[in-house]
C-alpha cells in the first residue's frame, strides 16, 4: 500500500532507535511504505548516548593506558595528559560520521522520517503534532532511560552516563554506583584516564548477569588495576557540598568523591505515550510481547529496549528486522534471547553467549566445562593480557555457553556465537583450524581440548 497523502502506510514506527530504525529499513527493503517518527536524534541511544561514544571513550582510555604502559614492551613512553575536550572531539567525529551515514541511509530508502514526539492514538495512528499517521501495522521502539534509586536526583556531580559522556575533564575521584555493563565500562574508562575509581554494586558480584568465573577474574583485574570495587553493599543516600559528593552506604560507610556516576539500569520509555490506552498491555513499564513481537493488540508489535530481556543494540536490530519481515509475510524465525552475543568492553573486556554454566545445569542438569586459560594463547602473551575461554556443553552434547575475558576478547565473539547457535559440538569445532597466533586460536584451543586432545592446555 503506497503511501498517500493522509498518511497510510503499511508500517508506522515510533521511535528511530537501534529497533525502530532497522525495522524501518527492512520494512523499506521488502516495498512496504514506512513511517519513522524520531522525537530527538535517528539512531538513538547506541548511536548519540550508548555504544559508539562508550567505546570511543574506551579506545581513548586503551591509548592512554599503552601510552602509559609502553615501558613494558620496551618502547619509552609517557602519558602527559589527557585533553578530554580533545576526546570528545574524536568521540563526537566518529557519532557524527555514523549519524551523516545513518541519515542518508533512511533518506535513501525513501523512509517518511517524521520529527516530533509521537503518541499513540489507538491501535493504528500515531499522532506527531497535526500530522495523524495511520498504519496497517505500528512498531513501538520508544527505547529506555537510564534509571536513578529513590531519592537520588541527577544534577551537578551526580550524573547518569548520558552526562558523563560529555564531561570536560578528568575527575579525581569518582564513586560508580553499579557494577554492571554500563557501571564497570566507566570505571575502566575513568581508571584508565587517571581518576581514582570505586564501584559499589548491591549484589554479590560485578557483572551479576555473566557466568560467575568471568565475575571472578574482573574482580582480580580490576584489584590489579587498582579500581576498587565494594560488593554486597547497599547504597543509603549522596549528598553534595561544594566540590564534593558524599556518598554513604546502609553499612554505615561513606565515600566522598567528585563525581558520582549512576549507572543502575536502564527503564523503558512507555508512559504517557497511549499504549495503554490503545489496549496494550504493559507491565512494569515494559511491553511484553510473544515470540513473535506482538503485543496482544492486533497489527501492533513492539521491539527493542521496551520489551524485556537483553538491552542491547544488536537485539534491537535483529528484533527489528524480524518484525519487518513478519509483516512482509516472510515468517521469520523466532529470536532465541539465549543465542544474542554479549560484549562489556571495560579492560578487559568481557564476551559471552549461550548459558551460564549455573543456567546450564538448571536446565540440562550435569554439564560438562572447561576453562582454556589465555596464559597458553600467543597472541594474549603478547598482548599482555590475561584471561580464559570457558566452554560449557551438555554432557556429550553440544556446546551451550561461551564465556570469556581478555583484552580485546570481544572480537572472537563471532565464533562463539555460531558455535552455540549452531548447536556444535567440541569435536566439530576441534575440527575446523584457528590461525596462529590469533586470541581465536584460544576458542580453538578449548574446543580441542573439551574434544579431548588438547595442545598448548596447562592442566
Ligand atoms: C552507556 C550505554 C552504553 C551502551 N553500550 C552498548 C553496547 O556496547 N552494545 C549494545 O549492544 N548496546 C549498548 N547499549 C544499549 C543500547 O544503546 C540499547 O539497547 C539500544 O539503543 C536500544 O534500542 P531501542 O531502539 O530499543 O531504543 P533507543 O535506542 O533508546 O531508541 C528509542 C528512540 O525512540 C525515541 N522516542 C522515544 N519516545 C518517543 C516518542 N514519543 N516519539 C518519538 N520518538 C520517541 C527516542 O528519542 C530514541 O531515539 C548501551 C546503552 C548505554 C546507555
């Protein structure tokens, strides 16, 4: 159905984030007429506030630390300083290419990319101030916020990551309040950039979500990067006078420092935008939806950050995409939530995908697991890196989990995630040969060794 001048459309998209922008695409890919509505910038928080300027941050924080380490490979460097207005102008250069790339994508597809804040108006029409837009079908993709505790307001030092992207110096001190994804990829960034870090996180572990080895051994590479970290401790309240903030802890300890980043999850951007009103149900906030992305209402679905599960960028996309060609009547398959690859990029980084090994003996009972220490991987020693590959597989099945950390570990998801996609087992992979001397060849090396014919593995 082409557009018309009233505004029908095969599909209306609110939202121009990682999950609206993609569906958007797709959907133009396949002939359907489209409508994108964007309240703020196209590409949304991966794009302006999330993953690229994060990992802007975080390479500008690995040339400061080789600056700083370049001694130790025999090259004699210092690290004069860090000119963080000159690091937001690289990070902001690389937003900005992207950003030009992405629009010329949406104005090429010949997308109706409609600027305003959208609300729903029933189950088919977005209304974005005069304009109704009226689809057969409508994606809702209004993406997330990053959330604060009770009583805890963001201004002056106490910042939520969308401020503290943009922060013009180096802060001596700074106390991170969650040691999650977002919490510990700023720790490391302002560790590496001079300032004297502490993470406080309420559960047990950092990185709660991972398997309980790859939380073990960043709490070892962060004492030994001396960010200090408290677990298990609950945070009380923060104050700020003059040039500091306090922060105390239900343990009676306070911390003071000069900023305070909250990094304690990140809620979904449903409220005041009709969707309950046009029947949807939403729960906590989030629009639950079944395998298929629908949310119970008839020709509207929803994608992305909104609906729960995994926040991530590459989850959106595919959720995206997937919702595009359900409506093109291509009957996708379903997105396995277990199957999406995770990366935390804080140093070192950290890459999983597929169960945990708890997760895995919940489900399967008795798993089989090995861990490949990165101390055998060439590529690692010279790197400087430490780290594993742990596998974990059904026993006498296939591999259902990959998790691991070293420096720059994040690029050998790619094999992980086919592995346990593809349901492999250890043998087929011990099979196929890895280049040496890659950080890869570790994947390769742990699979030889769960298949039991292990080569550069220290028992
Ligand atoms: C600091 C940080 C680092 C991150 N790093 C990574 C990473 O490395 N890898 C990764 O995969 N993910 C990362 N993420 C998560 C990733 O950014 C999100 O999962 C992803 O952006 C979700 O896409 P989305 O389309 O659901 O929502 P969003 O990207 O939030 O997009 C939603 C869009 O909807 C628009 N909108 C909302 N309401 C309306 C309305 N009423 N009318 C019109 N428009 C509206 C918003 O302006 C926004 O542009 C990070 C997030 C943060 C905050």
């Amino acid at each position: 159905m082409p557009a018309d001048a009233a505004g029908d459309y095969d599909v209306v998209i609110l939202g121009g984030g990682s999950g609206g922008y993609a569906c958007a695409l797709r959907s133009a890919e396949l002939g359907l007429s489209v409508a994108l509505v964007e309240k703020g910038r196209l590409g949304g928080t991966c794009l302006h506030q999330g993953c690229i300027p994060t990992k802007a941050l975080l390479h500008a924080a690995e040339v400061a630390d080789v600056a700083r380490e370049g001694a130790s490979f025999g090259v004699r460097t210092t690290l004069e300083s860090v000119d963080m207005p000159g690091v937001n102008a690289y990070k902001d250069g690389v937003v900005s290419r992207l950003y030009k790339g992405l629009q010329g994508l949406v104005k090429a597809a010949k997308i109706d990319y409609v600027e305003g804040a959208g609300v729903l108006d029933g189950p088919h029409t977005v209304v974005v101030g005069e304009r109704r837009l009226t689809g057969r079908n409508v994606v809702l993709a209004t993406g997330s916020y990053a959330k604060t505790l009770p009583g805890l307001e963001v201004g002056g030092r106490i910042m939520t990551s969308e401020q503290a992207l943009s922060i013009d110096h180096v802060p001596g001190r700074v106390v991170v309040l969650g040691g999650g994804v977002i919490g510990v990829e700023f720790a490391s960034v302002f560790k590496s950039f001079g300032s004297e870090v502490t993470i406080i996180e309420a559960l047990p572990r950092l990185v709660a979500a991972e398997d309980e080895a790859i939380s073990k051994q960043l709490e070892r590479s962060f004492r030994k990067r001396k960010i200090a970290f408290k677990t298990g401790v609950r945070f009380a309240g923060a104050t700020q006078e003059g040039d500091v903030v306090t922060v105390s802890l239900e343990s009676g300890e306070s911390i003071e420092a000069d900023l305070l980043l909250v990094a304690v999850g990140r809620g979904p951007v449903t409220e005041g935008l009709g969707y309950e009103a046009a029947g949807i149900t939403v729960d906590r906030g989030f629009v639950p939806t079944d395998s298929r992305l629908r949310t119970g209402v008839e020709g509207v679905y929803a994608v992305g950050d909104i609906v729960p599960g995994l926040q991530l960028a590459h989850r959106g996309f595919a959720q995206g995409i997937f919702v595009a060609e359900e409506i093109a009547g291509l009957a996708p398959a379903c997105i396995e939530e277990s199957g999406i690859p995770r990366v935390t990029y804080c140093d070192p980084e950290i890459a999983s995908v597929g169960l945990t090994e708890a997760q895995a003996r919940d489900k399967y009972g008795d798993v089989a697991t090995y861990e490949y220490n990165l101390g055998g991987n060439g590529k690692s020693q010279i790197l400087g890196t430490q780290g594993f590959v742990k596998l974990v597989r059904q026993v006498d099945g296939p591999v259902v989990g990959v998790h691991m950390i070293g420096a720059r570990i994040g690029e050998q998801v790619g094999e992980a995630q086919l592995i346990v996609n593809w349901e492999a087992h250890p043998e087929d992979v011990s099979g196929l040969i890895h280049a040496h001397p890659t950080q890869n060849e570790a994947l390769g090396e742990a699979h030889l060794a769960l298949a039991g014919k292990p080569l550069h593995a220290h028992a």
